[in-house]
C-alpha cells in the first residue's frame, strides 16, 4: 500500500544553524523584538510503499549528518502541529524542486544496494518548517512569511501555532489527466476589435498589423489556424525574438547627435544603421561570428575563439528574484553552450539595477518586492547557479537608482572558449532533432503573464507556472555532455546545436529549421508529469534543454555519450527540407507552417521619434544614492572654506553606487577553474578592480580582460550622450587592466521603458547614434547584443497619489556595454592598489564630451601602450565619485597614502563628478616625466591622503576612516 | 617507478576535474579522469593507481549535504579498493568537496575516530565565503605537504567549516595527528578571536574553539583546521584548492611581489609526485 513518510532534520545546536541566526536578526529588524529564537526544519516528504521504519534506516545513513543534526520520521503528511508557532513552507505542486529529485534517487539506490526494490519509493517532495519562537499572534506569522519567508507564486504557507491553523496536505497532488483535442481558432470571421482582444487575450502580444498579415495569411489557406500555430508565429515574431523596435524604420526628429542643432533623419533599420554599421566599419579581421549566433565570436589565438553573450533577465527577477537571477544565468550559459557547435564557459558576468536597498516598506506599490529582498534573493541566485556550474563570477556592478523600484534589471554575461575549427554550424535534411536535458514541464509558459489570483488556487491547475526555477546540476551534466560530443574521435556527434530557452521548443526548432522546415512528433517529449496539453510542450520554457540536429549516421554513438553523463536525450523528429514546420501530436498533425511565411511574413513599420533636450533646470544632478546623512565629522571645520570637503568625500564613499560591493563578490566563486588573473577584489586590502583578466588556455599567458560601462544617469541630460560614455567607461576599464584596445569587442544591452511613444523611441535612437559614434571612433565591434523594451510599470491612479509616484513607473534609458578583450600576455597587467611610496600619481584626462573623439582616442592608446611597455605600476578609472573617490578607492586597496594637489585646472572641476575618459596612473618619476603627464602628486608609506583641494589649504583624511566608510553601506544583513 | 598514476574520479556536479588535472600533469605525474559510475562498474580500476583525487566542485548540486550524496556510492567494493589503495603505499587527496565526500564516506579522519564524530557543514557565517587564505602546515610528513611550512591558496565554499561532536573528539584529532594544516593570520598565528595565541601546544581542552577569528578562519572551523589527514597522513583532505594556484598570476598579489618560481599549489602536487616516484 501507498503511504507517506516524513523526516523533520534539524540542528543538534543552534551554533549549527546560521541561516536561523540570519534570520532571526531579520525578524526583529521588521519591528518583532520579541522574537526569542528561530529553529528551522528540513522536511522529507516520502510516498511509497516503505515502512517508517526502513525510512528512518535510510534517513540515517543517507539524509542526516550525525555531528550536527537530528531527526525524526512521523507517519503520514498531515502531522497535528506541535503547537509552538511555526511556519512550513512547501513549493507548489510543478515547481522544480532539484534537491527533491536528488533524495529520491539516493534514496532509490540506497534501497537498491541493499537488495530491496527501489520502485518502493515513488516520488520525494522536500519542505522546511521554521519554528518562530516568541511569536505573539497569527498576524505576525504571516508578516514573517510574507517579508521573508515565502514566494506565493512558487510557494505555499502553512501557519501554525494560532488558531485557526492552517490544514497540512494529506497526499501530494496529483496532475491532471490529458485528453487530446485539437483546437482552432476562429481568425478569419474577426473584425479588427476581434484580433485585438484575441490577440491580448490569447497572450499574443501582436500589433494589429501584425494580427491582420496573420489573418490574411490563413484567408489565402482558406483554413483556420490551430492554437499551436498561432503560438508559433507569437513568438517567433515577439520583440524578444526579432526586435522588431530596433529592426524598424525609424523617421527621427530632433536634436542633432553630439553637436547643437536639430535634424530630420530616416533610419532603414535602426539597428542595421547603426550598431551592425559600426561593427562594419570597425573592419576588425578577428571578428569570427557577430549578430548570427547565440553570442558573439572574436579570435583568442589561432585555435581557439572567445565567445561573449550577455542576456537580461528582468521581468522574471522583479517577480522571484532568487529564480529570476538564477535562471538568467543559465540562459546565458546554455547561449555559450548553443554558440556555434558549442563553447565551453570559462566565465561569468552579473551587473544589476536596483532601487536603494533602504527604501521605506511603506512606499512600495503592491506587488512590488522590496529592494532589499530582490538584491539579497539575484545575488543569491547568481551565486547558486554560477557556482555549482563551476564558472567563476569575475566582473559586475550594481547600480542603485529609485526608478528600477518596479522594474529592477538583471544582466547575465557568459564568455565560452570554443575551437575556430567548431563555429560553423548547420542542421542539414535528414538530421534527426534531439531534445536533451531536463524533462519538459508548464514552467515559464506565457514568459511573466501569470496573475496572483490563478496561483492562489488550490486546484490542479497550480501546475500551471510562469516563474522558474532552476537546476544547476542538470545544465552542468548536459554542459559535459556536450563538450564531449563536440569533441568525439572522428568529429563532432552533431551538425548544428542551440539552446531552448524563450520560446521552448518553438522557437528552438522553428529557428534550427529555418530554411530546411522539420517535423515533430510531441509525444516523443520526455514529459515531468502528465496532463500537458500539445501547444504547452511545443512553448514550454523548461531549463536546462537544448536541441541538437544529430545525423542518423551518429545517432547511436550521441545518445551513448548522454546515457553515460546522466543525460536524457530523446529524438522528437527530424530536418525534413521541405519547407514546412510540421507539428504531430500522437500522429496527428497540430501545426504545419511554411517556414517562410513563419520567418519572414512578419509586416514591417515605420515609426516616428522625436527628442528635445530638457532645460538644464529640471535635469536632476547625478543621484548620490543612498547617501546618509552624514553624522558630526570632526574633520570638518564649522566655516570650512573647501564646503566640508572633508565630510563629502567620506559620503561619496558611503553612497552605494561607490560603496565597496565586497559582501556580494565574496558569495560568488571567481576563481573556479584555475584562469583567474585579476579578480575583481584586488591590492592588500580588497579594493574594486576595474576590470577582470583570466587565462582561457591553462597552458598559456594569453589572456582575456572583461569589462562594462555603465551610466544610466546621464540620459537625464541626453541619452546620446549616456551611450558614448558607456562605451568610454567600458573601453577605459579594460584599458586599466592592461588590455589592448585594438583587440577589443563590445556588446550592447539595452534596457528600456515602453518605446510606443515618440519621445521614448528617440531617446532609444540617440543611444543607439551615441553607441554607434563612439564604437566607430574607438573602432570597438559590436558582437552582439539584446534588448529589452518594456520595463515600466502601472499603476492605478490613487495608488500613485498616494505613494506620490508616477501612475507609468519607468526605468531611466540604461544601456550596458560589456568589454571583452584580447592580451597576448597576462603578466604585463596591472591591478588598482597603490604600490610603491615615492612613486607620482599622474592624472590623464581627454573627457569626450568636450575633447572630442580624436582627443579621447589619443589619451586611450597613450595609456594602454604606457601599461603595455611596464611603465605604469596602478591604473585606476575615474568614474562615480569623481576624482577624489578614484584616489582614496587606490589608498584603500593598498594601505598606503598619498599626497596630491587638485587645486588646478581642470582637477577642481572634476573632484566629485564622474570624469569621462580620465585615468590616475602610478608610475615612477622619471617615466611619468617622459611620458609629458600632469604630476597631482605622489604615493606615501603614511596611510592618509593629502588632499590640496584650493589655495592653500591641505584636507587630510587617514585611509582607516575612508575604509570604513566605504565598506559601510553595503553590508550583510 | 616511472611516473606516478592518479585517477581523478568525477561525478555531476563537479567541477575542479580540469584544473586538478592539470596540476598533477604540471606536477609530472599521469592522471586520468573517471565518471563514479564507470568506477562503481568496474571497482577495481583503482589497482592500476598510486592517487586517487575527488575533485572539487558540487557534487549533486549539494542537494541534501555538501558531499553526502557522493560519499554514498563510495560503499562495498569501492570503499575496500580505497583502503587497499592506502595500505598498499598509495594515496588519497580530496579537495573542498573531496574533503566533503572523505569525511562523510567515513574515510577521514579514520584512525580510531568514529564517523560519526567529525564533520564539515555549513560555515559559520551561513554564507558561502571565497577568499584566499593563509595555512600553517601541522603534518609535514604528509606526502603532499613536504618542505612546506606555510602555504596559501583559495577558499571557494558554503559548507566548510569542520567540527567535531565534542572535546574529546577535538583531543584526539590533534593527538592522533589527524589536524593538517590550520588557517593562521596574517602573522602566521592561529590566535583566537580574542586576540590570544591559542598556540598549537596547548591541550585542546584548554583552547577556544574558535581558534583564529572570521576571516582568517574562513568558516569558523573547530581549532581552525584547513585540511585533515587519516593517521598515515596519505590520506588527505582540505578545503582550499591547490589546483588554483597553479601559476604565480594566480596569487590575488601578484602585481606587488617579485615573480614566484613555485606557485604554492603547484608545490602541493610535486611534493606528492616526488614523495610516490620514490
């Protein structure tokens, strides 16, 4: 008989329970003083046919750590609760639950290595309970599960300890049966309100142009679409798919770019204009692989390449963070992974844009997760998911402004190392298609559309979710399988691979078959569990997939190779050449497309875009976010004539998008793998790196440097301007490091509010014009890219009055650029920290803004050629903060001083504004003067900066202080 | 003996195999990598070795316990492999998650210590830490750690830090010669958290057990220990990773110090390459 099984684990001592420690003073910090103590459970949930007996045996030798945990095993699901106040919580029914997977196959061996049936034990479910001790009320469980606790749109809370008590489940869930129909819809006969409320209804998200090609498409077949088709073509022509916003005809009015005056232009294609222009124009040789791929390729040496694709993740983190992040990173894995024939991932990048931590709970609008908890649950979601795939973390930023409140943002880079001999690839007539990896489940189906109310449901349509979790450890065994396929005796197993991501297996196959056409058969789709409708296999967003066209000829020989990882792999179909995406279910044909319609029916638009510049007056000065107000600062002098020089800058250094970001980096591996070269801690004392290095080849000094710019601020004042100066910062922070910017490659991410407005859409062309002008000057390709156009938010009109927020929350225009760079040998890099007391400190300056580009070119050849040649011993950046933070963040890092005059031109001007295309060196004397530098001043053994600021007078600071401020503002808790 | 035969056994979730190999190929031996269920087919493989090392990495994504899932299929036949492997001469390494396994197949610390009296878990600041770190060597006829006084390389973890169920459990790991290396300070002390030398010499009776504080002790191990050793001392585990610290760019101070000939990582593997090709 079929019964359940629990096991409750906890810790034999609190001293062996920091995460109940952690939240403890969480718990208080929400206004619970009185919370004595937290103890947390973990919880098994076993069904099978096992006695509590052998479950106890086998909790014993295979759950429980002797030294630090206790256990014990109750009959049944349903426990009475022991009566102290506690809140359980379990994921919903479909969610991913990797260690749940995990237990039931140790379990199942365990079973089996005693001789005993491991079919015994059908499914495992985990849980974990945290026992509140000192909780007055139900009221404060719920605060507690709510602020910290639980996610109700993957998990689900059980209150106890108050009346009434929430019911414990009695059996696990069971998903729904299946019965096959095949489902039309009724495009023809609609009217343009028809094909708009379907097309909003039916989570389309298509225009009415695009809904009307639609329609007369299937007028010509005299036929109705199917449900599948028209999922098909939704997706395919999504903005996620073919950015269309970029891909547009754009007629431009307004301001000129980069120079006064204002101008009418037509753009083609806005992103063929300019971004692929500059690419173009660049004619960089070593570009192997720009805009066709999964990522972008540039030549490492004469082996191998490198290849760099950065994904944002937005929508999903600002609903559940944690899942969000995590699988954002493993998206963009599984992008290296599907580059070419496949890439092996030697490194990662994260940056994020959120709203300050500290923001008052009170001014959130509803259904907006706290800051805080976004910050705390992508950071550890990056952690998770990037440490247990073994790929170091080495480069990010976190940049704090209010408006990511609704809308925060998450950038993934991967960078892989793939053979030149592996980057072509093509699926070719005949191959069989391969899907491998995890099980196809309803996650992630409709991307972020989901609403609360169908989560809140108890009935089995729960199965049902959006948000997705992920599972590391899946993507890390198809990741070995992969690379050994790739890499088999006689050649690769595989003709062509890509990932399955946004659009599941839709978009993986229709985008494979694109010029061949293919047939599928649905039922061949290894499933989680039962009851999945045809059209939900074919646009599942389950992780860990990815599709592989295997010839027949070596078919045997790669479903070994997956057998033997651990790795499912099943043929669902194969490239036929005809031109149709053809969709079986059961035999039944649910989909038939012509591939051409399918790619290139698609309408095209132009829309128009205007933009005037704000008057200076209402353009808000940078934000210092996070800036506290400062407490008495005795080195202050009341009437100080430098206007509390002293203070400002100990504040610049607590402001958070300065303060050190040391709490966060140190939860990622960064070194995994054996390459790394500069982390991004670096000196005595851990100060910021500007840039990453790493070695991609074990056996060589060749090296690659990653960088980003990053200044969302500055499209206050001009957008244009925002974009140049993001590709400056971005070029500037490997230039410090070391690299070499003629073999240096950038990609684009750009972030914005909705473009269906003029002035949005031209702030969307100027940083397109600004990226593309700085990328041509510098000649920096782009290699590739991704946008995401939609970050705002709505709310209802008395929700705003009363939070004093715009009704259209929107993101500020943000456009990150990433750097990946070539160094032929990693040993001439230089890091940050001071060195040497007795050596000067230069400052090169050439801002872009006012130089111009030819100026600016100068100054970043100088500098990169003064490293190249050794005569530079610490390079740092000048970026947020200004000058005086550039100094003070080198001092920190090493422990020593320095002794500087900043009371000339142009230093006085750029002390605490962000200074464009401006670098401090360290370098000897004798070079510094060779070199035709300005002198500011020099290092010293004394850890304290000297700062002459005006006439006359000296400002000092000692090292210790500007340390501590600068570690303060972002620390754990 | 002409080269010294490691096998670097895998399994999902790992992730330190490639730089592992390559430390040992650095240091002049012969590894080859091996997938745990080829092993658990074919047992004994190991015979035809003198090293086995479990990689670093995330074993079954820690899911359960860091290393529990693994040190499972390290049962029967598998586990009487190991101990002929260490009786006849051989050795065994683990790193950070080999560690892990190690301790909870109950191969370390081993000797008259019971497996269910010493652990790694979770660190004590509930986070997982990557930092480097500075270690005094305590066993210095371990075939890993000859001529090594100090050595210092990179922590990467969340479950890391090791404790034993109790004092005398503490006692006899210190007598037994079972404690390897231990994190000290800058100063090379291994001072407790209240600035006190909790020198070595002392009975572990007497010593707080916290030994060197956060974040010299990286995880809040008992008595600050790094890597522990079976009584042989060829048995070995340890929490930071030699195999990145293979290259003196490695060293998070590389740019502030004259050139290093022998990283300490790489020091590691040729201390045991020399020690086995004897």
């Amino acid at each position: 008989m079929r019964t359940y099984v629990t096991v409750i684990v906890r810790a034999r001592e609190p001293r062996f329970d920091a995460t109940a420690a952690a939240l403890l003073s969480d718990v208080r910090a929400l206004g619970l003083p009185h919370i004595r103590e937290i103890q947390i459970d973990r919880m098994y949930f076993i069904k099978g046919e096992v006695s509590p007996e052998t479950v106890k045996a086998l909790a014993a030798a295979q759950i429980v750590d002797p030294v630090t945990e206790t256990f014990e095993v109750v009959e049944g699901l349903d426990r009475r609760a022991a009566g102290a106040p506690a809140i359980e919580v379990h994921y919903l029914p479909g969610v991913m639950d990797p260690a749940a997977l995990t237990t039931l196959r140790t379990l199942r061996r365990a079973l089996a290595q005693v001789g005993a049936d491991p079919r015994a034990i059908d499914d495992v479910r985990t849980g974990r309970r945290h026992v509140i001790v000192g909780a007055q009320s139900r009221g404060e469980l719920e605060v507690v599960a709510r602020r910290l606790l639980a996610n109700d749109c993957i998990e689900r809370v059980y209150l106890a300890g108050f009346a009434p008590e929430d019911r414990l489940p009695d059996r696990f869930p069971e998903p729904p049966q299946y019965r096959f129909e095949l489902r039309r819809v009724a495009l023809r006969s609609l009217d343009d309100a028809g094909l708009m409320k379907l097309s909003r209804e039916g989570h389309l998200f298509l225009s009415l142009d695009e809904m009307r090609a639609v329609q007369a498409h299937y007028a010509g077949l005299k036929r109705d679409p199917t449900d599948l088709e028209l999922e098909t073509l939704a997706q395919t022509w999504s903005e996620h798919c073919v950015h269309k916003t970029l891909k547009s005809a754009v007629e431009y009015e307004g301001e000129d770019f980069g120079r006064p005056g204002r101008v009418r232009v037509r753009f083609e294609n806005l992103l063929k204009d300019t971004i692929v222009r500059a690419t173009r124009e660049a004619r960089r040789d070593w570009c192997l692989s720009v805009f066709v791929d999964n990522a972008g390729v540039i030549a490492f040496d004469d082996d191998y390449g490198v290849a760099f694709k950065v994904e944002t993740h937005n929508h999903p983190s600002a609903i559940e963070p944690y899942g969000g992040a995590a699988t954002g990173v493993g998206g963009c894995i599984r992008d290296i992974l599907g580059c070419g024939l496949g890439a092996k991932p030697i490194a990662s990048t994260d940056v994020f844009c959120l709203a300050p931590p500290d923001t008052p709970a009170d001014r959130l609008p509803t259904g907006v997760l706290h800051p805080r908890r976004v910050l705390k649950g992508v950071v550890a979601g990056v952690r998770d998911y990037g440490n247990r795939m073994g790929i170091p973390t080495v480069n990010g930023a976190i940049y704090f402004d209010p408006r990511y409140l609704a809308n925060p943002l998450v950038f993934c880079g991967c960078v892989g190392l793939i053979p030149r001999n592996r980057i072509e690839k093509a699926a070719r007539r005949g191959d069989m298609i391969v899907v491998a990896g995890g099980r196809t489940g309803r996650d992630g189906i409709h991307g972020a559309t989901f609403s609360s109310a169908e989560l809140e449901s108890t009935h089995v349509d729960e199965f049902s979710h959006a948000v997705q979790i992920g599972n590391a450890v899946e993507e890390k065994k198809v990741l070995d399988a992969l690379l050994r396929a790739r890499d088999a005796d006689g050649g690769c197993l595989y003709s062509a691979v890509t990932d399955c991501g946004a659009g599941g297996l839709s978009s993986a196959v229709g985008e494979m078959g694109a010029e061949l056409g293919a047939e599928v058969d649905l039922e061949k789709v290894p499933l989680k569990y039962s009851g999945l409708r045809y059209d939900e296999i074919w646009i599942s967003e389950a992780q860990e997939r990815m599709v592989f066209a295997v010839p027949p000829s070596a078919l045997d020989r790669f479903l070994a190779v997956f057998a033997e990882e651990e790795v499912e792999a099943a043929v669902i179909g194969r490239f036929t050449g005809d031109g149709r995406l053809r969709v079986r279910y059961r035999g039944e044909v649910v989909g038939d497309l012509d591939v051409h319609f399918l790619h290139e029916g698609l309408p095209r638009s132009t829309r128009r875009a205007t933009w005037t510049a704000p008057p200076a007056s209402v353009v808000p000065h940078a934000p210092h976010v996070g800036r506290a107000t400062p407490a008495a600062d005795p080195g202050s002098e009341p009437g100080d004539r430098h206007d509390g020089a002293h203070t400002r800058l100990l504040d610049e250094l607590r402001s958070l998008n300065v303060a050190s970001k040391e709490w966060v980096i140190r939860q990622y591996d960064h070194e995994v793998q054996g390459r790394s070269v500069i982390k991004p801690l670096c000196g005595p004392a851990s100060g910021p790196s500007d840039a990453a290095v790493l070695r991609p080849r074990l056996d060589s000094m060749r090296g690659v440097a990653l960088g980003c710019g990053l200044c969302p601020q500055v499209s206050d004042r001009d957008p244009y301007w925002m974009a140049v100066l993001a590709v400056d910062e971005a070029l500037r922070n490997v230039i410090c490091v070391g690299a070499d910017p003629e073999h240096t490659a950038i990609l684009d991410n750009f972030c914005f509010p909705k473009c269906d407005n003029e002035p949005t859409l031209g702030a969307l062309v100027r940083t397109c014009r600004g990226a593309a002008d700085a990328a041509i000057a510098y000649r920096l390709p782009f290699i590739s890219g991704k946008d995401s156009l939609s970050n705002e938010f709505s709310m209802p009109p008395a929700e705003a009055a009363r939070l004093g927020l715009p009704q259209r929350l929107a993101i500020p225009p943000t456009l990150l650029v990433s750097a990946i760079s070539v160094i032929d040998d990693v040993r001439r890099c230089v890091t940050m920290d001071l060195k040497t007391p007795g050596n000067v400190v230069v400052a090169a300056s050439a801002p872009v803004e006012t130089a111009g580009f030819e100026a600016a070119i100068a100054l970043h050849r100088k500098v990169a050629a003064l490293i190249r040649f050794g005569k530079v011993r610490s390079a740092h950046d000048v970026s947020d903060g200004g000058l005086l933070v550039a100094l003070a963040e080198m001092c920190i890092a090493s422990n020593l001083g320095l002794s500087v005059d900043l009371s000339g031109d142009p230093w006085r001007a750029m002390l605490w504004e962000p200074a464009p295309t401006t670098y401090v060196l360290e370098m000897n004397e004798a070079d510094a003067r060779s070199a035709g530098l300005p002198v500011v001043g020099r290092v010293t053994a004394d850890a304290v900066l000297a700062a002459t600021l005006g006439a006359g007078k000296q400002i000092t600071w000692s090292v210790a202080a500007l340390a501590q401020a600068w570690r303060k503002a972002l620390s754990p808790g | 003996m002409a080269t010294v035969r490691v096998l670097v056994v895998r399994a999902p979730g790992t992730n330190c195999d490639e730089e592992t190999m390559h430390g040992w190929r650095l240091a002049g031996a012969s590894p080859q990598l091996l997938h745990i269920e080829r092993w658990i087919e074919r047992p004994t493989l190991l015979r035809e070795f003198d090293v086995l090392t479990l990689p670093g990495g995330f074993s079954y994504g820690d899911d359960i316990a860091a290393g529990k899932v693994f040190a499972a299929g390290l049962t029967g036949a598998i586990l009487d492999e190991i101990r002929a492997l260490v009786e006849r001469g051989g050795g065994v390494l683990g790193i950070c998650n080999g560690l892990q396994v190690l301790v909870k197949a109950g191969l370390l610390p081993g000797g008259t210590i019971a497996p269910d009296r010493v652990t790694v878990t979770y660190n004590a600041s509930g986070r997982f830490e990557a930092r480097w770190v500075r270690m005094k060597v305590c066993r210095t006829d371990c075939p890993f750690l000859l001529d090594t006084t100090f050595t210092e390389m990179p922590v990467e973890h969340g479950e890391g830090r090791v404790v034993a169920r109790d004092e005398t459990t503490l006692a006899a790991l210190e007598t037994g010669g079972h404690v390897a290396l231990r994190y000290v300070d800058a100063e090379d002390r291994s001072a407790d958290d209240k600035g006190r030398n909790a020198d070595i010499e002392r009975p572990a009776a007497e010593r707080d057990l916290r030994t060197v504080a956060y974040p010299a002790n990286p995880n809040g191990s008992d008595a600050a220990i790094a890597g522990l050793c079976d009584p042989t001392g060829r048995i070995l585990g340890l929490m930071p990773h030699p195999d990145r610290h293979l290259d003196p760019t490695n060293h998070p101070l590389w740019t502030r110090r004259p050139p290093v000939d022998l990283p300490d990582g790489l020091r590691f593997f040729k201390s045991a390459v020399t020690f086995w090709k004897a």
